[in-house]
C-alpha cells in the first residue's frame, strides 16, 4: 500500500490486478494477504492467464480452483483468455508483428502489475 499510494495517480474505474496465484503444490507464490488491501481499496479483480504447460492451471475452472486453495478468495478473479483471444498490432519488433492477449484485457480501464 505504501508504494502504492507514493506513485499516486488517479486509478478508477474498472482495475485488474495481475499476479501468479501458484503451482498446486507449492509456495512460491506472494502471500494474498500482501495484496488484499489494495485488491480492496480499489475493488479490484485478480488477473491472470492459463498455462500453456497442461496441470491445473492449464484450464480456467481448475486453475479458479488452486487460486481459491492459495487463499484468493476474497476477491473476484478473471482468467483473461477464458472467453478467446485477440491479437494487437505491434511495430518495431525484429519477430512479431503482434502480441496475442485475452479478449477480457478489454473488461478493464487499468491494471496494476
């Protein structure tokens, strides 16, 4: 919270927080409880994307599942490419000419990294 409110800035609206909710089956995930103050000031959602590796979170329902285990239950989460995805047109890269993101990346006016 207090890096938070030194950048200040004006964050209204729709905000998605990204993080890592975590492999089942380990802890090398940030503690939620570090995060559930500013998930709260800013009636946030949790934010992230599915894995292209299969397990539990390969699949939006299971992957819900382990953040609700890992103790991301006390606000709403979005899996962003639940629903499809899209491509941005992007120039000045050597190798893409775009970056694939999940169509719920519209759902939000910001998002906190």
């Amino acid at each position: 919270m207090n890096v938070f409110e030194k950048m200040g800035g004006d964050v209204k609206g729709r905000v998605a927080l990204k993080t890592h909710f975590g492999e089942p089956g380990n802890k090398n995930y940030l503690n939620p409880e570090l995060s559930k103050p500013l998930v709260q000031k800013l009636g946030a959602t949790y934010v992230e994307t599915n894995v292209l590796y299969g397990g539990r979170r390969g699949k939006t329902e299971t992957h819900i599942e382990v953040a609700k285990e890992h103790g991301f239950d006390f606000a709403p989460i979005d899996i962003l490419e639940s629903e499809g995805d899209k491509t941005i047109p992007v120039t000045g890269l050597n190798h893409f000419d775009g970056v694939v993101v999940g169509t719920h990346m519209d759902n939000y006016d910001w998002f906190v990294l």
